[in-house]
C-alpha cells in the first residue's frame, strides 16, 4: 500500500463526544500515533479530534508527519439529521462526497488525511461507486492517501469494489467478533489483495475469546492481560485493531503488545485453528 504508513494499533474516537479532545491528546501522549474518526455528528466529534491532534503537536509530543488520521464520509442513511449535517443531502452523491472532504479537512486543522474509507456501501452498487470514485480523485490530487470502505460484510460486494477500482481499495475496517465468525471470508479477500483489514468490536464483541484457557495461557506465558493478547493476536494475523479505552491504564497497555510474542508460539496456531479452521 504505497504512501500509506499505518501503525499496528489505531486510537478509535467513536462515541467518546464531549471528551473526545482530551481522550486523543491522551492516546497521543501515550504514543499512539494513528486515530480514526469519522465527518459524522451522530457518533463521532471530529472537531474535537482535530483539537486533540493540535493540542499534541502544539505541545511537541507528535509532528503530523508522525501522525496517521483517518476519517470517513458517512451517507445519509448513517446521518442523524436532527444535528448539523457536514454536506446538503440535496446535492448528488459526489459532491457531498467532496463537501465532507472539505469539512473533515478543517474539523481536522490538516491539508491532507492519511486515509477515508466509505462509511459503508450506500444504497445501490451505482451510488457506492460514485462516491468511490471523487475518493480516487482526491487521492490523484494528493489530498487523501488512501481509500476503502467500512462496514462491508459481504465478500462478493468488496470483489466487486475491488474490480472497480481504478485506485486500489487499501482499507477495510469490520467488525470482528465471534458472532460473524470474525468476518472470514472478507479477511480471506483482504489478505489476498493485500488490503489493510482493520478491526472494531475487538475486545467487545468477542468475550469468549477473551475467556478462553489458550487466550488465557498466552497471557499468563508472556505476563500481558488477555485483552493485550487479543490485539496481539490481531496484529499477527495482519489485522490492525481499533482500542477505543477511555482508560489511561488500558490504552498505555495496548501500545504495549507490539512484541509480546510471536507467530510461532503453538498456542497461536491452536487458536488460529480453533477460529478460523485451517485456511492458509
């Protein structure tokens, strides 16, 4: 994925609202420098991660080139049109595109953003791809550094996308969790297409993982706590998580895993099997 330096963990801002700005400066002091957001009122401040991201690099703990800001345009149907909508609804589907862009590079006080992806595919194949397209023209323009797509759980939708494409889907992020069988047929697709899949839910949405005696083992074995193992876990089978902690215990000890243990530990194999059978 040229011109697209993603971290192995990313700080998630959803539904953080009016703490949104100290939350970000926090993860950022921690040292996480990737932060995903979103130009929508509904469950994201984005304004507010801007404040957070200035804040740090006004204080010198990060550069922007030190940082990878991610955010998302969100279609109408994601909206709540009871708050402030970032683009008119009237207006065909490319430029609301172009006038989330516009709001989201000002919410963000930045003249480029690392990564959009759509917020989910919109209503019919033909929207969803023209509004992919104003993406790849602000990449060509280099104002964006990268595209894809959120909340994509068919894996026949995201083939599609993908041969579409004129600039290459770079983005998944899903959410992985036990109930979906951690989205295995879209994961297969990203990894052979060498798309970036990150995860939601991580922690949340799977607590039998988090309970399990191998999860548990691992833990134990290499003195991190199961949900350390989990986003390590993560990073091996190249999936970037999202942490959303609104703790300072809990987002200091998801920077920590990076090199807690490795592929070649049996009980990561056994649980690889356990989860997603024997694919390669």
């Amino acid at each position: 994925m040229p011109d697209m330096l993603m971290p192995k963990i990313v700080y998630g801002t959803a539904w953080k609202k009016d703490r949104t700005a100290d939350l970000v400066y926090t993860a950022l002091k921690a040292g996480f420098r990737g932060v995903d957001t979103a130009c929508q009122p509904k469950h994201y401040r984005e304004d507010l991660v801007g404040e957070g991201v200035l804040r740090a690099i006004k204080e010198g703990l990060v550069t922007r080139d030190e940082l990878w800001l991610q955010t998302k345009f969100t279609s109408i149907d994601g909206q709540d049109r009871r708050q402030p909508l970032p683009y008119d609804p009237k207006l065909p589907i490319p430029e609301q595109v172009k006038q989330s862009i516009a709001r989201s590079l000002t919410n963000l006080g930045v003249t480029r953003i690392d990564s959009v992806v759509l917020h989910s595919p919109l209503r019919t194949r033909e929207a969803t791809l023209a509004a992919y397209r104003v993406l790849e023209d602000f990449v060509t323009k280099g104002t964006v550094g990268a595209i894809g797509v959120s909340n994509i759980y068919d894996a026949d939708e995201l083939a599609w996308l993908i041969g579409q494409a004129t600039v290459p889907v770079s983005v998944v992020q899903n959410r992985w969790y036990q109930d979906n069988g951690w989205d295995g047929a879209v994961y297969d697709l990203c990894q052979k297409h060498g798309i970036r899949y990150q995860s939601f839910w991580t922690l949340t949405g799977s607590p039998a993982l988090l309970q399990s005696p191998l999860v548990e083992a691992l833990a134990t074995s290499n003195g991190i706590t199961p949900e350390q193992t989990v986003y390590r876990l993560c990073q091996l089978w190249n999936i970037t998580p999202l942490c959303g902690s609104t703790s300072p215990t809990h987002i200091a000890e998801a920077l920590a895993v990076e090199n807690s243990f490795t592929l070649d530990e049996p009980a990561v194999k056994q649980l690889w099997s356990v989860m997603h059978g024997e694919r390669p």
